[in-house]
C-alpha cells in the first residue's frame, strides 16, 4: 500500500490541480496533502472516500490502479472467501473459532497480492446495496490483526449476525457501528464484549 499517495498525486495531477488547489477543496492545509502524497501520513477511508469525489473518481477505479501497480511486481495469491455480509443484522452461517477467526469452507477464493504481512485474511461477499458506494457482489478482504482506526469499515460479529460497519470509536472501551445506507440505529458495542472485530482491507468489485 506504500504507493497510494503516489496515486493520489498522478490522479491529482490528470484533474489538473496543484497541492494547493486540491487541499483547499478537501479543507486540508498544503502541509497534511503533501504528506499523505509522500506516505507521511495514513490515509484513512474517509479521506481517501472524500478525496475520490473531489478527483471525479470511483473508489474502485483508485483501488484498481494501485492493484494494478503491485500486480506488475507480485504475484497473486488466493484469499478464501468464508461467506456473505451486509449491513443488517440477519444471521449468518459463519463458523468461528475460539480465537475470532473464521474456520467455515470455502465457498470460493478471490485473488490479491502476495506481499501481504498476514496469513490470515479472508474474504466475505456483500450480498446487498446498504453500504455506499460498495454494492452486491463486491467482496471485502479483511485483515484479523489490523489496527482499527475511528471511521475504518470494519467487520463485527454481534450476537449470531456478522455485519459490515463504519466503526465510530467512542472511548477506549466502547465504539457504535453505522451503516450508511440504512435507516436503522447505529448499534453501540463494548470492546470486551465483542469477539470479533476485524478491519476492512480493500473491496474488490466482481
């Protein structure tokens, strides 16, 4: 992912707009563009969201791009996809294990890169249009282990359901999980309470 901010700059560049330009439409200082365009700061999804907008581009078509960089470089390999997910609080036939992770057969694989840290990503299907701008079909690679930051979308199991949700961190012990397209309440968790919080790597368009 260490190219992103490199295509944040090609893509800035084709609109035609100087750092300055772009920073001022994303009520960002010159200072905090210029250090996402270098890899000095994270971009988050919310940014990286807000900053497709501005350039008149799909998220998909970034993702693509930055895909299809390291593709040229690595390898793919194969991520078992364990089942479905959505933003609604339906049941799921996921099974877990004793340390949060899913151990359900695959139902199928989808490809990405190699040069990822952790072997134990998976891969879930979106199974309906309650998460903009992701749609049915699309298939979110989740990473177990990766640190969770306010507003990443995030995959939580709560009670017998598994949803995807944009995680809103309250404090050090509690957080509240909204859908973006729904109309229902953000459900509000507590962190020792819930088993199974993962973070959403990358969507992949099918």
């Amino acid at each position: 992912m260490e190219n992103i901010g490199e295509i944040i700059k090609k893509f800035r560049k084709n609109k035609g707009l100087n750092q300055q330009e772009l920073a001022k439409k994303l009520g960002l200082t010159v200072q905090s563009l210029c250090r996402m365009e270098t890899g000095k700061n994270k971009i988050h999804t919310q940014h990286l969201e807000e900053i497709c907008d501005v350039l008149g581009i799909h998220v998909l078509e970034f993702w693509n791009e930055v895909f299809g960089q390291n593709k040229k470089e690595e390898p793919s390999r194969d991520i078992p996809i364990v089942g479905y997910v959505n933003s609604q609080t339906k049941s799921r036939n996921i099974i877990w294990s004793n340390e949060g992770l899913p151990v359900s057969n695959p139902i199928g694989v989808v490809s990405t890169l190699t040069n990822m840290p952790d072997t134990n990503f998976y891969a879930l299907i979106i199974d309906d249009n309650t998460m903009d701008p992701f749609e049915a079909g699309w298939i979110v690679v989740v990473d177990p282990n990766a640190e969770i930051q306010n507003r990443d979308h995030v995959i939580v199991r709560h009670n017998e359901s598994v949803l995807l949700r944009r995680i809103v961190i309250e404090d050090k012990t509690s957080f509240s999980l909204h859908a973006t397209k729904s109309f229902e309440t953000p459900l509000k968790l507590s962190r020792l309470r819930t088993k199974v919080l993962h973070k959403a790597w990358c969507f992949v368009a099918r």
